[in-house]
C-alpha cells in the first residue's frame, strides 16, 4: 500500500511524464483530439460472437487500457469503454519492432486507439487482434490494483472518477439510476403531465419545513435560499391552468448528513388537478411498480436483510393506528402528556416544543423503524403539515400520506390545501413559532397566497425522493452510493488506503 504523498508512488509518475516525452519523440500526440471508432466492445462482441477464423473486416476499437500480460514477442490485454472490456492481441511480427517497444511502454490507464481484425483465442475469448494503435490520453496517476481496487467508501466518494473505473458494478449503479429517472418521466409524460422547471434561487424558501441554505445577489442587492422544495412553485403552474405538472430536480437542505440524508437530493414533485391524496395514492403505486417492472423487471426486491415486494396494492394505515401500534399512545394527547411520555422513555431536550415535533419526534424513534414493506401512512396531525387540506369530518387531521419502505419514507403527498384563508392563517402560525427560535417552518409567501387568492384547483400533489428510490431498487445501503458526488468534508483524508497497479 502506497501513500499518495509516497516517494514510490512519485517515482511511478515521475517516469509516466517520462513517457510523455517518448510518445511524442516517436511522433505521437500523448493527448489527441479525437479517435473515429468503428465499434464499441459490445458490438464487437455481438457481431462477431460466432466467428471461427480472423475476420477480414478491419474494425477500429477505443478505450482506457486496463491489463496487460507480456510473453516476450507478444501481449495480450483488456481496453475498457463505456459498454465493457475486449481483449486485445500486439504482437511484434505484426505492427514492426519500434512500434512493439513502443507498445510496451504504455502503461496501465492509458487511453489507446486500435485498429485491428477480430479473432477467437483457443479459450474461445473474442480478440481484437492490433494492426496499429494510437495513444490518446497518458495516464499520470496508477490505477488501483486490479483484485484489491478503491475500497475504502471515503475516498471512493470523493474520488468518484476513480471510483467508477475500478468497479463495474459502480458504473451499473449509476446506468440504473439513469434508467429509473428515465421511465419515471416516460410514465408520467404518458399520463399526460408535462415536466417544468421552477426557481432553484428563491426569495423564500418554502414548500417543506427544513433549515435553508442562504446566498445573495450582488446586482439585486438581496438575500436568496437555495429551494427546499418545488412545491410553491408548481402549486403557482396550478392556478395558471396547467393542470399535470412535474419536476425532477435538486432541492437543497442545510441540515445532518446520515445514510439517507445529503444536503442536495434529487426529487421528483408531482401535481395533478381535480385529485385528492386517495387518487394520488393509486398513481404512486402504479409509477413505483412501473419504475421496477420497466428498469429492474420485477417488483421484488432485496434491500438490506428485507424481502422487499411494491407490488399494488400496497398496505395503508393511519399515523394514529401506528403510534397506539408501536408507541402506545394516542396522538390527540396535550403537549404536557406527550412530554411526560417522552421524559419517561429517557428522551429528553424537547420541553420546549410544540405538539407537531413532538409527535413527529415520537414517530420517528417508535414507529417508522418497523414498517418494511411499502406502506402508506395517512391522516396526519394538523400541526405536522401547514400546506395541507384538513381531513374531512375531522378537522384535527390533514388529508397527507406519507410511503415508508425498510424504515425509510420514500414519498410525501396532500390533498392541495387551496383555501387562501386557511392557508393565511397556517402561516401566520408558522411566523409565531419562528418568532420563537424555530427555523424549521413555513414562511410567510404573500405572492403564493396572492396566487392562490386567483384560484387553485382541487389538487393532489406527490413528493418522492429520487436518491432514496434508487437505494431500494439496487440495495444500496447509504445514500452517498446512489449520489455521484456526494457532500465531503474537504479536511478528510485522501488516497491513503489505494492499493496501486505494479507498473509493467
């Protein structure tokens, strides 16, 4: 194991910008503009799967040169692209003696041009035998030995590049994550809504209660929020006559990181005219089993130790039923009741807040670590959620369902509150508890309450967190896996912990 800041290791790089130096002596651009391929690995592999003798179609291949073995006038190796590896065949008879030398003096990582003719070995591995080969990008830095690789999580987060080079099933991750965004769109583009894009810059940050992150406009000489949700903005698109509308996009909270936590997360927001929560359940259900049929195949799934099934339809259940279930209280009891209780599991640091964080608090420790299989959680709580339409016949409530898969919620969903006078007073209860030191609520948007002053619809609206979906559907057990280039603390250690290739 190699240090970074290691003599050896400096030694190793010092001789690749020796190389440099012979490339371009023989003649060669150690790093070219471009390189016209006829074929990628995969099409290769396919075309010529059942060749018995050497074709006589010259094919023109690319990639980073990652093995190579040497046996004296000749050398076998791998070249990686963006669809696999393709072993490749040098042999001194073939491409002359000086270009042989030369041949040899490429190291692992580097990035080479061949053109050839295709082959089967005696193993019966599909070849690419190298008429001519071009460098076209000189790797400076060893890639991680081939059966140790880039282990440790830090540094594989933090030197993704790396990362995705040295693990195949990395790359395939983030190909399966591509592929859900994808038929997320597909589904919802084919039941008529249309996708939008709202604020990331906002003069206020609304839409959810969570801590922002601030920054400020030189020109305008004003303070701006990066969005915690999209939500006050869609709503807007509501009242304009768009009826179906979505967004996929970041939203940026300036809270913890943990493994289902980062301060910028993907998520998908979704609003639909004329729908209450109930409707909106059903279409959550059929986009996540579709997402899984379409990307994965299947509706089952491991996550952790869990046997996962999204199959529709799934369990509901209210918030209430829930606690009484796994707590053993009722949620309707006074803020003193509830911090009695609290006290008395030995939690405490919460004797100042209000009955919606208690609630949720208590939720949180006691409730959402058991529900495993999709479920959805209704009737919440008035106090939880602000921009939510009360539930019918009992104005305690709101009409908001929440999906919790292996004690993790995956989506967030209302009946649109779109009373202007309701949702008024919401807020100025929000402005009374950031009075008193609570950063986590609503502010007061008096243009989204001038828009829904217009006319709102009858809406449902759904939130599901993209990052947290892919987790779930490729059994990643932290949120940093699914993310290309998570939020890292800039003192952290570097590459100590690579294991680096033997140079040839």
């Amino acid at each position: 194991m190699e240090k970074k800041d290691s003599p050896e290791l400096s030694e190793l790089i010092k001789q690749r910008y020796d190389k440099i130096e012979e490339f371009e002596a023989a003649g060669e651009t150690p790093y070219s503009y471009s390189y016209s391929r006829t074929h990628t690995s995969k099409e290769v592999l396919d075309k010529f799967n059942d060749i018995t003798e050497e074709s006589k179609e010259e094919i023109r291949i690319a990639g980073r040169f990652v093995t190579r073995r040497g046996h004296g006038k000749t050398c076998f190796g791998h070249i990686l692209d963006g669809d696999g590896k393709i072993q490749i065949y040098a042999k001194k008879d073939v491409i002359g003696d000086d270009r042989f030398k030369l041949f040899q003096k490429l190291d692992i990582g580097d990035f080479i041009g061949i053109d050839g003719h295709v082959f089967k070995t005696k193993t019966g591995e599909i070849t690419v035998k190298v008429n001519k080969f071009n460098l076209l990008t000189k790797s400076l830095h060893p890639l991680p030995e081939k059966w140790h690789g880039l282990t440790n999580k830090e540094i594989r987060y933090r030197q993704r590049y790396v990362d995705l080079i040295s693990n195949a099933e990395v790359r395939d991750l983030f190909i399966i994550r591509s592929n859900i965004i994808a038929a997320i769109r597909r589904f919802l583009i084919d039941q008529g809504f249309i996708e939008v894009e709202t604020p990331i810059l906002q003069v206020q940050a609304g839409g959810a209660a969570a801590r922002p992150f601030e920054s400020y406009h030189n020109a305008l000489d004003m303070k701006l929020y990066m969005r915690i949700a999209p939500e006050l903005y869609l709503k807007r698109l509501l009242v304009g006559g768009l009826e179906k509308v979505f967004e996929i996009g970041k939203s940026f909270r300036n809270e913890g990181i943990s493994y289902k936590h980062n301060p910028e997360y993907t998520m998908l927001e979704a609003y639909q005219a004329y729908v209450d929560y109930e409707e909106v359940m059903k279409n959550t259900e059929a986009l996540v089993e579709k997402v899984m049929n379409d990307v994965l195949g299947t509706t089952k799934v491991k996550y952790k130790d869990f046997d996962l099934d999204f199959k529709a339809p799934w369990k509901r259940m209210t918030l209430a039923d829930l606690v009484k279930e796994h707590a053993g209280i009722d949620i309707n009891l006074s803020e003193e009741e509830l911090h009695k209780y609290l006290k008395g599991k030995g939690i405490e640091g919460y004797e100042e807040e209000r009955k919606g964080k208690l609630i949720n608090l208590i939720y949180d420790k006691f409730v959402e670590p058991h529900i495993i299989q999709p479920t959805f959680i209704t009737d919440y709580p008035i106090e939880t959620s602000p921009l939510a339409k009360k539930k019918r016949g009992n104005d305690r409530l709101v009409e908001r369902f929440e999906v919790v898969v292996a004690g993790m919620e995956l989506a967030n969903a209302f009946s649109e509150l779109n009373d202007p006078r309701d949702q008024r007073a919401r807020f100025e209860e929000q402005l009374k508890r950031k009075a008193e030191g609570d950063m986590e609520t609503e502010s007061m948007d008096e243009d989204y309450l001038n828009a829904l002053e217009y006319g709102m619809p009858p809406a449902g609206g759904l939130g599901i967190g993209i990052d947290r979906l892919v987790m779930l559907m490729t059994n990643s057990s932290s949120i940093r896996d699914v993310i290309l280039f998570p939020h890292m603390r800039p003192e952290a250690k570097q590459a100590e912990d690579i294991v680096f290739t033997k140079e040839e």
